[in-house]
C-alpha cells in the first residue's frame, strides 16, 4: 500500500508526508507514529487504494509510557490500577483520553477531504469504529466492551446515542457494519458464536 501511494497521479492524490527521522519503536516516537499510520490511511482511502483499512495502536500488554502526558508508568500497568491508586487511574483515564483525542483527529480528517467516488466528504461515507479490548482491564472482563461508531450524513446508523446491548456478541456489531455498508454476510468470524445484526443501530 505504501508502495503503491507513491504510483497514484499526484494532481489528485497526495501521498502523506514521512514521518521524522528515528525509531519507530522508540517510546517518545509512538504518537509520531501513530498520527503517520492515520495519516496513511486517510491517503489509502482518499486514492481508492483500499477500502477497508484499520489501525492497532499497540499490543494487548502495551508497554507504551505516555511519557509526553508526563506519566512514568507503562499503559497496561495504569490499566491494573485499582480504585484505591487514585493517581494511576487519573492517569489511565488521561491516556484514554489522550486515545480519544487521536480518535476524533481521524474522523476529523476523513471529514475534511472529499470523497473520489460519490458526493460529499470522505466520512460521509465511511463507517468509523473504535473498539476497545475489554470492558474492565483490571479483571481482564471481556463483557460491557464499550465501542464507538462514527459516520457522515450517508450513515446506514442513527448517531449521537449510547445504546447498551446487554451483553450482544460483539460479532453481531461487526456484521451490522458489514450489512451497513453494502456486504450480504450473515455473520461475522464464527458463525456458531453469534449471527445476524442489532437492529436497534438503525
């Protein structure tokens, strides 16, 4: 795909502009990295390169510090903090936050370019989800996982709401995106988990 950005007519696609000198793994490079991931799959969707593209900011046991938030802790360490450790939560809650930030940039961003391929922006028509690992990182609780859906005018999805669906295979939000966006699939991974949609996002 990166290859690729650098063959499409620059008159209409821009490729996205390198990130900095330095190490991609180094810890006070991860937002830097970060934004050139976003900024690569807002050019990829912008060229019709792809589409379908997704971003994995690290790994399930992270060892990021968000040193640039001024923390001294390791992500997953501050996501084990109980209750009682009243500074490492606000410190999880900051480094979500921080998260979210990123999240609107990306929507933002897919907001502000047309689309090549119908009217409107390029959110218009795209669907956006941010999904999080767990529900309570401290219990390794994989129930209540919060989501996040973003979209333009042309959303197949009512937004603006918080919807709980009491405890819904999340396969079943994964094919609704599918089913949104055109596809005929039934299901989403394995079938005897869960199949069909949630009506209720319509």
């Amino acid at each position: 795909m990166e290859l690729k950005l650098t063959e499409v007519d620059s008159a209409v696609c821009t490729p996205p502009s390198l990130m900095p000198n330095g190490s991609a793994q180094a810890n006070e490079n991860f937002p830097l990295v970060g934004q050139a991931q976003q900024e690569l799959l807002v050019s990829a969707l912008t060229c019709d390169l792809t589409r379908v593209a997704s971003i994995q900011w690290s790994h399930t046991v992270s060892p990021t510090v968000f040193s640039w938030l001024g923390h001294t802790d390791a992500h997953h360490a501050l996501s084990h903090c109980d209750d009682t450790n009243t500074l490492g939560v606000g410190r999880f809650v900051e480094a979500e936050r921080w998260f979210a930030e990123r999240f609107v940039e990306l929507v933002q961003a897919l907001d502000a370019v047309p689309d090549p391929l119908a009217e409107g922006s390029l959110l218009d028509n795209t669907i956006v989800l941010w999904a999080k690992e767990m529900g309570d990182a401290r219990l390794h609780d994989c129930n209540s996982v919060p989501f996040v859906l973003a979209g333009g005018i042309q959303s197949p999805f009512t937004m603006g709401r918080y919807l709980d669906f009491g405890g819904q295979p999340h396969n079943k939000l994964l094919t609704s995106v599918c089913r949104g966006m055109g596809l005929g699939n039934q299901s989403f991974g394995d079938p005897s988990v869960a199949q069909g949609t949630l009506g209720e996002l319509i």
